[in-house]
C-alpha cells in the first residue's frame, strides 16, 4: 500500500497522465515505485528565508526550499541543528513552503526529507501504458475502424511532453583516451 505521506503526489500523477478514474490503470503502489526512481534526498538543505515587512521590522517566517514536490513530513532543523516541532509550522510540501507561526529570530532553518520528480515518473507510466495498448491490434468492419495503435501514439507523445519538462540531470563521465599520449 503507498505511503500515506505520498498521497497528494499519487494523485497529482494521476491527473497529469489522465488516469485519475474511477478504475485506473495503474495503482497507487505503482504509481508510487515511478516516483521513487525520481526521488532526490535532502539532508539538511537550507531553506531561502523569505523576508517581510511588519511595522518597520523585517521578519522571517516563511522559508522555501528550490525544488517543489516534497513528500509531506519533512523535518526542519534549526541553527544549532536541532529538530523544530512540527506544530510549529505548517507545511506545503508540493510548494516546498514552511510557514512558522511566529517570526524566527535567526532565519537559519535546514530540511531534511524527499522532493520527487513528477514529470519523469508520469513519462515512465506513460510510457508503461503505451506499451500495453502497442500489443493491441486495428480492427475494421465495413465503414467502421477501430486504431487501437492511435492509442498508444498518444500515450507516447504525452510521454515525450512530461520527458521536456523533467528536472535536468547531469552525469559526470570520463575518457580514457584523453590525456594518454603515445610515446
């Protein structure tokens, strides 16, 4: 069964895709395991104090952190690297918001939790689906044509739209023939 904490990214996955109906093609568990193989951890990443203007006085109590999309139930910290109670904020973890209900004193606030990629699970399920209506055949009868293949088409053009909008990936790679000279 998917995480409970996972719920509101389950479902928007489903609405990205199209399968937020009353029998979808995928479960949420499914939909789930596509979202953890674009999981990103986060350990004590500090968060963008947010300023605010209160009677002269700047104050600090909302902070954010650079990529939206986090599993709810993140855990701050704060200067001294000590867990802050969550009844002391509230959170919008799809924003990546913490809002604090009193002003902080020194705006020095660290997360630790997941953020996920939604686009790039969506692709992958997208993709998945396309690959179960490749296998179905067109069918015609007199004036009438069935193109079960249109289907899929559509699946993968949705699956290559969602690819376009992932978080860039970077990977470091090296050569061996470079910097090897003959003698």
């Amino acid at each position: 069964m998917a995480r409970s904490t996972m719920q509101a990214l389950i479902t928007r996955v489903y609405r990205m895709i199209g399968d937020d109906t009353s029998d979808p093609e995928f479960s949420g568990d499914e939909v789930q395991t596509a979202l953890d193989r674009y999981k990103t951890l986060h350990r004590f990443e500090q968060l963008r104090a947010v300023p605010d203007m209160t009677g002269g006085t700047v104050t600090f109590s909302e902070f954010c952190a650079p990529c939206p999309d986090w599993e709810t139930g993140a855990t701050l910290y704060d200067n001294t690297y000590a867990a802050i109670d969550s009844a002391d904020f509230t959170e919008d973890a799809q924003a990546a918001i913490w809002t604090f209900d009193t002003a902080v004193e020194v705006p020095i606030i660290f997360a630790s939790g997941q953020s996920y990629d939604l686009y790039g699970a969506a692709a992958d399920l997208l993709e998945s689906w396309a690959s179960k209506h490749a296998r179905k055949a067109d069918m015609s009868d007199g004036s009438q044509s069935l193109k079960r293949s249109q289907m899929a088409e559509g699946l993968r053009k949705s699956a290559a739209d969602m690819r376009r909008q992932m978080r860039p990936v970077s990977v470091r790679m090296s050569r061996s023939d470079v910097g090897a000279r003959n003698a």
